[in-house]
C-alpha cells in the first residue's frame, strides 16, 4: 500500500469518529492532516452564542461560504491525494469541485455515521463530487444510490483499543463492581428496558451513565442508578470493566445496524448484551463474541442467564474482545477505502 497525503474533515470533539479516523490512518503510514470544518466556521459567526445558535438551525451562507473558502485554500497548499469527510461537516459542494478541478486525480470519500433520519440535505447536495459514500448501515446503500451517490460501501463502525488507553490487558473476570451497567444518552426504548430490569431484578447491581437522563427520566425509580458523569478513554474502559454485563440498547432509528457502542464494548474488554441487530447477528455470534435479546420482555431472563453461567460469560467476554482487536479495528477499516 503507497503513502497517501489526506485530508479528513471532522470535529475536535471527543463524540467525532473521524478522529479515530486520523489516528488509525496515521497508524498505517499516511500523511494526514485534520480540518475542522465547525471551528473555522465559529470564527465568522457573529452575536456571540445566539449567533451560533441561529447558525446551527438556520445555516447563514456568507458565514458557510467563507469557512469553505478556507478549507479550499488549505486543500491546495496541502495537495491531498484523498479527502475523507466523517459525517455531517458543512462542506459544499463548490469547494470540493474546486478542489477536483486543481487535483485530478484526487478521491473523495464521504463517511455516513448516523441514522438516515438525521440526513441533511446539504450532505446529499455533495453526491456528484463523491467518488465512495461509506454507510456505517449495509441497507441504507440502495436509498444513497436514489440521492445519486455513484459507489456505496458498507463500512460499519469499529473498536479501538489506543483509544482506551490499551488497558485491556486489565480485563479480571470475577472482580467486578456492577452486575449490568449501560453506557448512553437517554431514549424512551432504553428507559423501558432498564425499567424491567431494575422491576424484575430488585436486588441487581445496576449503573446507567450517559447524557439527558437525570433530566428526561420518567420513572423515578431509576434515579437512584444514574450517573451523569461522562466516561472517555481510559475512563470509559476501566467502567466498562467493572461490570459483568454491559447493555447496548440500539437506537430504534438505527435498526438494523450497529452503532459504535456495539464495537467499544468489546474493545474496552466487556461482555455485551445487545438488542437485536440483524446486520452484525452473522459477523458477531450469539454465545462465542456476544450475546442478543430480541424483545424487551426477553432482556430479564437473558440477563439471568449470564449471572448464572459465569464461565461461559467470562469465555464470550474474552472471545468478543479479541475479535474485534483481529479483525475490527479502525485500521481495518481505513484499508477499505484509502
């Protein structure tokens, strides 16, 4: 494989998978360089928080254009060979055909990370000067050829072990200081599931940490389990770690693929306990790297299951974890499309 010059435009943020991206492409070689397309755009908004709030819902095109312009001045000092752009960055789609009229042979990947529902229309505005859309979803290929995107891919999300500091090697069956814990910002699908957990299971050791659920809880009954406190990196292992299950209650506008909790779970060394997701049931296997529930009525005895067998629970975990250090990786993934 040749060394590439790349330009991935994604947020700083630590929420941003294309900086798993940058690290993962710099692993294999690559001269990459990021462009954050959100930060340069702060520096022409105007009125101070309200400013950037009006901007958020109702885009100002001389602030966009302007942001653009500086993302082409950097394209052609850099000179990139590929440009990939992780989700729903503000590019348009002049600075992108100016980039490929000075670089003709350069590539343009877009990478789609979320749910069709989120699509914007400016994302789909880009289909003509996109050579690879990159759809985390396997069934949402056919609707990105409709909007007119020439070649599709399903690239699903990944685990990455740098990212938690590789303190895998702390994986400790047998200590651990919750019986099930998940990991996520509230949605009324999840707070159903942990209600019949917490109802059925009264006695469990129970954890829930992600944002919006002290504030949108409705049964108060679980206020006593939540968290508010956000987990990364080496944080985010060490909890992960610490409890014998590790729910993943999929997003229902995800179905039927894996979100990036699916792969972080094992990646950080837990055992997951995923609601159903008819993508990955063929790729990851119920009872070797995972174990599914199908209806949130199932979720209590399935749970109870795994309690009680902790050997073959310790056997999944360790299983799933190394899988995804072999085969699912960010630098697997980069290797198919760069």
């Amino acid at each position: 494989m040749s060394t590439k010059r790349i330009i991935v435009i994604t947020s700083e943020s630590n929420y941003a998978v294309g900086n798993l991206f940058v690290k993962a492409l710099k692993n294999l070689g690559h001269e990459v360089e990021r462009f954050d397309l959100f930060k340069v755009l702060s520096r022409y908004e105007k009125g101070g928080w309200l400013g950037q709030k009006v901007n958020t819902f109702w885009p100002v095109e001389a602030w966009t254009r302007k942001a653009n312009r500086e993302l082409a001045v950097f394209i052609q000092r850099f000179r990139p060979d590929h440009i990939l752009i992780s989700g729903d960055n503000p590019v348009q789609i002049g600075a992108l055909a100016f980039a490929r009229s000075i670089l003709p042979n350069l590539k343009v990947t877009l990478f789609w990370p979320d749910t069709l529902v989120n699509l914007s229309f400016s994302i789909t505005q880009l289909s003509p000067v996109v050579d690879t859309l990159a759809s985390y979803s396997s069934t949402a290929i056919d609707q990105f050829k409709l909007m007119g995107f020439r070649h599709c891919i399903w690239m699903p999300f990944a685990g990455d072990v740098a990212f938690l500091m590789d303190e895998s090697d702390k994986i400790n069956p047998g200590l651990y200081t919750y019986d099930c814990s998940f990991v996520g910002g509230w949605r009324p699908e999840r707070e159903l599931a942990l209600e019949k957990i917490s109802t059925a299971m009264s006695d469990i050791s129970l954890r829930i940490i992600g944002p919006l659920w002290s504030k949108n809880v409705r049964n108060k009954q679980l206020v006593k389990y939540i968290d508010d406190t956000p987990r990364y990196g080496k944080e985010f292992g060490a909890f992960i770690r610490s409890s014998r299950i590790n729910l993943n209650i999929i997003d229902d506008t995800n179905y039927p693929a894996a979100n990036m909790r699916f792969f972080e779970i094992p990646a950080a060394g837990g055992l997951q306990l995923s609601s159903s997701c008819p993508e990955m049931e063929s790729v990851f296997i119920e009872g070797e790297h995972i174990f599914y529930y199908h209806h949130p009525d199932a979720i209590v005895d399935k749970i109870r299951y795994i309690l009680s067998n902790p050997g073959i629970a310790d056997r999944v975990r360790l299983q799933g974890h190394q899988y995804v250090r072999d085969q699912h990786t960010y630098m697997d993934r980069m290797k198919s499309i760069v």
